[in-house]
C-alpha cells in the first residue's frame, strides 16, 4: 500500500492463520489455518486458503483431514503447490490445486517416500523443488511436474539445507555441514556443477581443534531390514588400542542421525571415547514403512535393531571394547535407553535425557494430550495394558545399570514428573543413580538452551561415563568442582 497503514484481513478466536504468501500478481494471499474450531482441542485439520489482499471472502483449496499447509504459488498463479497428510501420521506428501478452488488436490510427483520441506516453483513452472533427509543425509531434490518424477540434485555425505534459487542465472544457493564442519554458504548452478563455497565461518577455531572422523557401515536386524550405523573414532586412536564405547540414540522416534554436525560426538572422541549412533526403525529418512516399523512395539524391534548394531560394530571393529560401554539417548532416546537397561545389563553406565518412563502418567500431563494413540492402535483407555507394557517403568526391578538422569524443569513435552518416577523407582531397587534437574530449561536443552547449561549438561555426561565405563572411582561431578 502506499500509504504505509497496516490492514488486517482475516479475524477469529479460534483458530490462527499463518505462513501467508503473496500471489505473483500481488492481488491475492495464500495462507494457512484450521477454520474447524477445534485447533486448541488438539485437532491437526489445518487447510490452504486463498483471500483477496483486500479482504474478503475465503477460497478453500486443500481437501485432506489431516494437516495441509507450506502454499506456495505458481508462477502464473493458476496453481498452489502445498504439503499434505491424508491419514494421521502418513507421511506428507506435495498436492497440486487450482487456485480457483472447487477441484479435487492431485499429487505432483508419485511415489514420494521422503519427507519434504522448503518447497519452491521452479521460474518456468514446470519443476518443483524441495529439501529432505535421506538414509544420514540432507539434500535438494526436483519435482518434473509434467512426469511427475522427482530427481535428487545434490549429492554427498553432508547435509545441504535452506536453498534459494537466482532464476536469471540459474544458480542456488544453500547452506551445507557435514559431521566436521558447522554450516558455511555455498552457491553452483542447478545441476550442482560449478560449486563454489562462499564463507568459511570458524575458519580459525577449526585449525585449532582436532575432530574425529565417522564411518558408516549398515547390517540386517529383525525382519531381514537394513540398518544404516555410524561409528566416530576417538581422537588419538591407535592401532592394536582398545577403546571403550558410546551407544547415542536419537529422539523422535521420527527423526534421523547421519553426517550432520552433532558437537556431543566430537566431545565423546576428544575424551576418548569411540561413538556409535544408529537408525533403528523408527527413524525419518528410508520411508513410511520404516518410520512406522515400531507401531504397538516400542521396545520391541526398535531395541533389536539398537541392540544388533551394537554387535555388528563389537564385530567390525575389533578395537571397540564391548566390556566398557555406555548408552545415551534424549526424549525417545531416553526412553530407549531406559527400556535397554531393563533389557539387559550389558553397559556399564546409562544416561537418560528428557526421557519417557511411564506412558501411563506422560499421557495425561504432556502438552500432547493421548498423543501416542497412533504408535499404540489407540489412547490409553483403549490400550492400557499395552501403555504399561511399553513403559520403562514397568522393568524397573531389572535394572542394574548405574543410570544418570538428566531432566529440564519446563519440558512440557516429556514432564519432570518422568524424570521423578525413574529416579524414585531405581532408588527403590538398589540401583546407583542421580538425578539432576535444569532450571528454565524445555525439552530442547541439549540444543538451544543457554550455554552454561549445555556446557554442564556434557559435564555431567562425562563424569558418569568416567565413572562407571572408564571406572575411574575419583571422578567428579561438575558440582563438586
């Protein structure tokens, strides 16, 4: 507008709208909301909309129950690309519709396992582009919207995020890291040739550190599935050495280790400790089966999986001392490494972060209230038994392991109150354990929490590992310091 005065052009109390994007006439604005009135009842059926800039009318152009959202124009502006789940925890998938409304969504590329992120039309209109992880890695790929085919375009073991593109000159440019390197800025053609790196942040720092490398290698768990698997050397590594090891479990369960940065590994190798990190079933990355692999099962394949790694890497790697390990995980993580150590004594120390123990009493003080219905075949009313069954909790008397318990105040999504009854219950049985809580600190501490926790938090790692894997009786914990 010219005169500079602001207008709003979408009201209501129960509901919000967001992600708006202008059409390239600059007449029209696509955003996204869930208009049924049950959006603060946890209900997920988000939609694209389309209104006038002035106001007006709205013009629905989505039509699945689940969440539709990410709209983005066309650039003759007769269509809007979105992302789209039809079933609740199906994997979404990219929909083209007109933006007249009134016709059915249709899929723009088919057979798409990924999951995908950073949509963008090509200038032309006739390619679409978007970012997913796939088996440890992150990268471009390109929708050819008239064979519905997609293509990956850029390659390598890094992750490759946050694309633009510079339509005259048919160049991109993106942000890369890789499991040395935090993100610098990159630019090459849309082929991925001619690459040139633009920045190099921490170019300094990094000739002042030595960093650990990782190898990756797969093998066959439960069902005859494939497993990708990451081993990082300790630093100092010496040929005929045995070194003791770390299992480090993701959290999710959707979501997806691989050749990313992750400074907790490179901490672990600079003490000398070997890390192994693993994709069980359950992880993003190899598509919606796997993802899916654990429904009804937590602690069933997903801890074979876990647990087969750990011998096929005892295996390959004849240097890792599988009489000093130690398990680590945060949120599922946690959960799977509470589950492990009331499965099985074999490592010497656990520490839990943020961790699931009682599905029972998670489900009713969570921020995601029953929000485990899909991976249990219903809520807690409905499947007690298996709640129970698949909670930690239940094996407490199992445990022997000495565990250390890591837990933020404010983590709404897996409250103290997990933490609480972990601690309580290994005390009950005998078992060596800690309890450390953070103060202002959510469910994301180990990532954005403030820098003196995050530093204390490793501390506290270290020290239990020191303790119990390396059996170093005169450890200290950072309190003691």
């Amino acid at each position: 507008m010219n005169s500079g005065s602001a207008k709003q052009i979408t009201e209501g109390n129960d509901w919000n709208d967001s992600d708006p994007h202008w059409s390239p006439d600059g007449t029209r604005i696509a955003f996204v909301s869930n208009r049924t009135g049950k959006e603060y009842d946890l209900n997920r059926n988000t939609d694209v909309w389309v209104i006038s800039a002035d106001g007006g009318a709205l013009t629905k152009i989505s039509d699945h129950e689940e969440a539709d959202n990410s709209p983005r124009w066309s650039p003759d502006g007769k269509t809007i690309a979105y992302v789209g789940v039809v079933r609740q925890r199906d994997h979404p998938k990219i929909w083209l519709a007109p933006t007249a409304g009134g016709a059915a969504s249709v899929l723009a590329v088919n057979g798409l396992y990924l999951i995908p992120g950073g949509l963008e039309w090509a200038n032309d209109g006739k390619s679409l582009y978007f970012e997913a992880g796939v088996k440890g890695e992150t990268h471009l790929f390109r929708i050819d919207v008239a064979k519905k085919s997609a293509v990956q375009v850029t390659s390598g073991a890094r992750a490759i995020r946050n694309v633009d593109f510079h339509w005259p000159t048919r160049t991109m440019v993106y942000m890369v890291n890789d499991f040395k390197h935090l993100d610098n800025l990159y630019v090459a053609n849309l082929n991925e040739r001619d690459e040139r790196r633009l920045t190099n942040l921490n170019e300094a720092l990094w000739r002042q550190l030595q960093l650990a490398d990782v190898e990756r290698f797969s093998y066959k768990s439960a069902d005859d599935w494939e497993i990708d698997a990451f081993v990082v050397k300790p630093i100092g590594w010496q040929e005929g050495k045995k070194y003791p090891l770390i299992l480090n479990i993701h959290g999710g369960p959707a979501s997806m280790y691989g050749v990313d940065w992750f400074h907790e590994f490179q901490i672990y190798a600079a003490k000398g400790y070997a890390v192994l990190f693993i994709n069980p079933r359950g992880s993003t990355g190899y598509g919606q089966r796997f993802e899916r692999g654990i429904v009804n099962e937590w602690g069933g394949k997903d801890y074979l999986d876990v647990m087969n790694g750990v011998d096929a890497a005892l295996r390959k790697f004849s240097w890792l001392d599988g009489e000093r390990m130690g398990v680590t995980g945060g949120s599922y993580g946690g959960y799977l490494t509470n589950w492990i150590v009331g499965h099985t004594d074999r490592f010497k120390a656990a520490v839990t972060l943020r961790s699931v123990t009682n599905f029972v009493s998670d489900e009713g003080t969570r921020d995601g209230a029953y929000g485990h219905s899909p991976d249990f075949g219903g809520d807690l009313f409905e499947k007690f038994d298996l709640y129970w069954d698949r909670s930690p909790l239940k094996y407490a008397k199992n445990v022997k392991t000495p565990t250390l318990i890591l837990h933020s105040d404010n983590d709404f999504r897996v409250p103290l109150e997990q933490g609480e009854q972990w601690f309580r219950a290994l005390k009950h049985f005998g078992v060596t354990t800690e309890i450390v809580m953070f103060p202002r600190e959510n469910h994301n501490l180990t990532r954005t929490g403030e820098p003196r926790h995050l530093v204390e938090s490793l501390n506290w790692q270290l020290y239990w590992f020191d303790r119990f894997v390396n059996g170093n009786a005169n450890a200290l914990p950072p309190n003691a310091r």
